[in-house]
C-alpha cells in the first residue's frame, strides 16, 4: 500500500511523457481546420492596388478560387511566391490575395518587385479577417468552392508537391 502512492504520480508522468513524445512526430502542416466544409467567414476589405476599392468574399460566388493570406515581410511568402505567380499566368484559377498585418506600401513594393498573381489582394492590417479565417501562421491558402464553402487549407507556404497532388485535383474536381 504505501508504494501505491508513489505508483500514481509515476504512471500518470510516464502516460504524459508519452503524449509529448508521440507529438514529436506530428507535422504541423496537418492541423486540422475546424472551417473545413463550413462558409467561409464574410468580409468586405479594401484593395491593396486600388483604397477606393472593394472586395467581398460574396463577389467570388460562383467559382472556385484561393486565398493566399500573405505579408512582405514573411519570409516563407516570398519563397512560395513564384510558384503563385506560375499558377496564375496558367490561368487555372482565380487567386486572391489577403494581405495580413503589414503596411499598404510594403505590400505594394513586393507586389512590384515580385509580380502580382492576384486578382486582387485586400488589406487587414489588423488581422481581424485572418483571424476570422482562423490564421495563425502565413503563408496560408484556401481552396474556397463556388457556394463559398472552404474545402481545404494548406498551413504554410504551397509547395510544388502539394500544388499538384491535392490543390489542383481538388480545383478540377470542385469545378467538374
């Protein structure tokens, strides 16, 4: 009996150590969305080229589109960049652009620096439509279906892998 009571501690210690050391494989790309098959958080935000401008996330009913939520001084932005700038000259798909936390003119010098993929990039600069999208790390991107409905989110910046293997099928099948 008088072991017991050193058994507890150790087993509940020896359960916790096991959790944290499973975690250690875990890919933090692959957290899960609660958004995922839920309507995408409305907003209506000024463009970043144009402040007398507009968009919504109701203007995109009808189609599939991306949202790259992206910022210039966002290292990772800059190295998925040209892969954006790719897709958009092929015309697959509309992209826009949510440019979180940053100044209109640094966005506007790494659009002109970089090229502009988008359709149109909108300005948060408080991030509160980042957040209402549930970012917490940029690059991100959505696939947004016609009914405005979120389908998939890739946390971190789109690889060429990740490109072709699942957000591409994915816009094919969305817009089959």
């Amino acid at each position: 009996m008088r072991y017991l009571r050193y058994l507890i501690p150790l087993a509940a210690f020896l359960v916790l150590t096991g959790f944290l050391f499973k975690g250690l494989w875990i890919d933090p790309q692959l957290v899960p969305s609660p958004l995922i098959d839920k309507p995408a958080p409305e907003f209506r935000l000024t463009v970043v080229t144009d402040p007398t401008k507009s968009v919504s996330r109701d203007d995109m009913l009808g189609k599939v589109w991306l949202l790259n939520v992206w910022a210039s001084w966002c290292i990772t932005c800059r190295e998925e960049h040209p892969l954006l700038v790719d897709l958009s000259k092929q015309g697959v798909v509309p992209i826009y652009g949510l440019v979180y936390k940053d100044t209109r003119t640094d966005a506007l010098r790494t659009l002109q620096q970089m090229g502009d993929p988008y359709q149109a990039s909108v300005f948060d600069p408080q991030g509160r439509t980042g957040i209402d999208y549930g970012v917490y790390k940029v690059p991100e991107t959505f696939v947004i279906d016609k009914t405005g409905t979120i389908r998939y989110k890739q946390i971190g910046p789109i690889t060429p892998e990740a490109l072709h293997d699942t957000i591409l099928p994915l816009i094919r099948k969305l817009n089959a």
